[in-house]
C-alpha cells in the first residue's frame, strides 16, 4: 500500500518531515507523498529521509482554490520545490493567511478569549500557521473541550471567529502546479459538494483547465464511490490517487495509509502517476 496524502509540521500535521516517513516505513509503505497546505517547506527534509529509508517518494502539495460551492483542493504531485514561479505564489497564500490570522486572533480576543498569535506560532512549530493552531492553543487554555468545538463554535465558516481565507482560482493553481513540473488532482472530491452530472461537469471544465487526475481513494468512501470517481477518470484520461489525509495528532483517528481502517491504496497508481509528470515535463518542454 501506499498514501499519497499526508501533512506534516510544515502545515497542519503533528510529525515532522522526516518523522513522517519514518513512520511510513514503519508502517509498510511502498510509497508516500507529502502534501503540506500551501508549502514544500517540508520537501526537501522528506526525501532525504525517503532515501535514507529506501522509500519511494513524491515531493507534492496541496493548494486551496476557489470553489463554486463547498471546498476545492487541487493536490500536486511530483513538483519541483524549488520552483521560483511556485515558490512566490505559495509564499503570497502564506502571506495571506497570516493576515488571517491576526484577524482570527482579534476576534477572539473580542470574544473574551485569551490567544495571542505567539501562542499560535508556538503551536504551529515554525510551519505554516493554520486554523488548527488556534484549536490547539484554545484547548490547552480551557478555552474548549476539543478541536470540533473549536471548530463548531470559533473557526468554522458560520463560526464566531471565522475569516475567510484567500484562495487562488482553480486555473492558477492547476497552473502553477503543472509549471512546476507537477501533476495536478483533485483532492477528495465529494468536499466540491458537486454529484452526478454537475460532478461531471465540473471535472470536464476542470479537464480543460489542465487536470490530470482525480483522488479515488480517501477515508469513509464506498466501494460505489470509488467506482464512480474510477470512471470519471476513465472517461476524461486522468490518473488515479489516493491517500489518508493523514494528519497525525492535529486528527486523531487517522492512520497513516490506512485511514479510518479501511482504506487502501494500491502502489500500481505510481508508475502512472510517474508516466503523467514526464508527460507534464515533456509537454512544458516543448512549449518553451
């Protein structure tokens, strides 16, 4: 098995780099990804780890574009992280967010609750500062029971301190992804709140933007699901993916390449996703 969808402490995850792949080969793995929130901080300290280890790796990320309903992600996989196109767009969503969250932090404070933001960069260990972060500083000051309350109270969207987040229109992020070399997925698409034919829809318009493939595997989806995405991806040549979202503590009952307990993802998805990236390569190749 492998799992192609994970998070470290250079976004939102509870292990490090390098701790996370260790774990992978603990685990079994025959292949990872890192796929850290709007970041490839973490790239660089993964695959030095995945050699050392003799596990396959996949530098990736994951960027959060502008949806029609619910929640777009756009997942990139075989990226150069040290890209400079990429890196100025990642750092500018970085940038964002940290006005975010000055903002989060304010309301909070208005809401008579106790966190500073270096409470939260504290919590965050020096990665990408995230909603997450104030759940955790607001737990540890008994501010609240849990992260879901944090969440159901504060941080979500109807959430009494909820900011609204800067994304990037889905055909920049496909964009930028596939001017790094990478190749660009959909991330769990059911999140999109699209079914049926306005998933469909939704895809062939992605398609035509540039994506290449389509996450069929993630935790709780049916075996109808995943034949349903399977097909998408059939119809429209996209590649298939998969992964636990793995966060480690940030989500606790979560299992790195299992999931919920449940999930598998093959490791013959690798050599096609592979095969898509020279692809990719070959085709930004020719258009310079």
């Amino acid at each position: 098995m492998i799992d192609l969808h994970t998070h470290s402490t250079a976004s939102d995850g509870s292990l490090a780099p390098a701790a996370l792949v260790r774990a992978a080969a603990e685990a079994g793995l025959r292949g990872i990804a890192l796929t850290d929130h709007d970041t490839v901080a973490g790239v660089a300290q993964a695959a030095a780890e995945a050699r050392k280890r003799g596990v396959p790796f996949i530098a990736g990320m994951e960027i959060s574009a502008k949806p029609e309903r619910g929640s777009m992600h756009i997942l990139g996989y075989h990226v150069d992280a040290r890209h400079p196109h990429l890196l100025t767009r990642l750092n500018w969503l970085v940038e964002r967010r940290n006005e975010r969250n000055v903002l989060i932090a304010r309301k909070l404070n208005g809401l008579g609750l106790d966190v500073s933001l270096e409470e939260v960069r504290a919590a965050a260990g020096g990665g990408v500062v995230g909603r997450p972060h104030f759940a955790r500083v607001m737990i540890a000051k008994g501010h609240v029971k849990s992260e879901a309350i944090a969440f159901k109270k504060y941080l979500d969207r109807s959430g009494l301190a909820y900011v609204e987040k800067d994304r990037l229109d889905p055909e920049e992020c496909l964009g930028l992804v596939r001017a790094a070399g990478g190749v660009p997925v959909l991330a769990h698409p059911d999140q999109t709140k699209a079914e049926g034919g306005d998933l469909e829809r939704l895809v062939r318009r992605l398609v035509g933007l540039g994506l290449a493939g389509i996450e069929v595997h993630y935790p709780g989806y049916s075996r109808s699901r995943i034949a349903e995405y399977s097909e998408l991806a059939r119809k429209y040549g996209l590649v298939l993916t998969g992964g636990s979202d793995f966060h480690g503590g940030t989500k606790p009952g979560c299992e790195l390449g299992r999931g919920r307990g449940t999930l598998r993802v093959p490791d013959d998805l690798l050599g096609p996703l592979a095969e898509a990236a020279r692809r990719v390569r070959e085709g930004r190749a020719e258009g310079t």
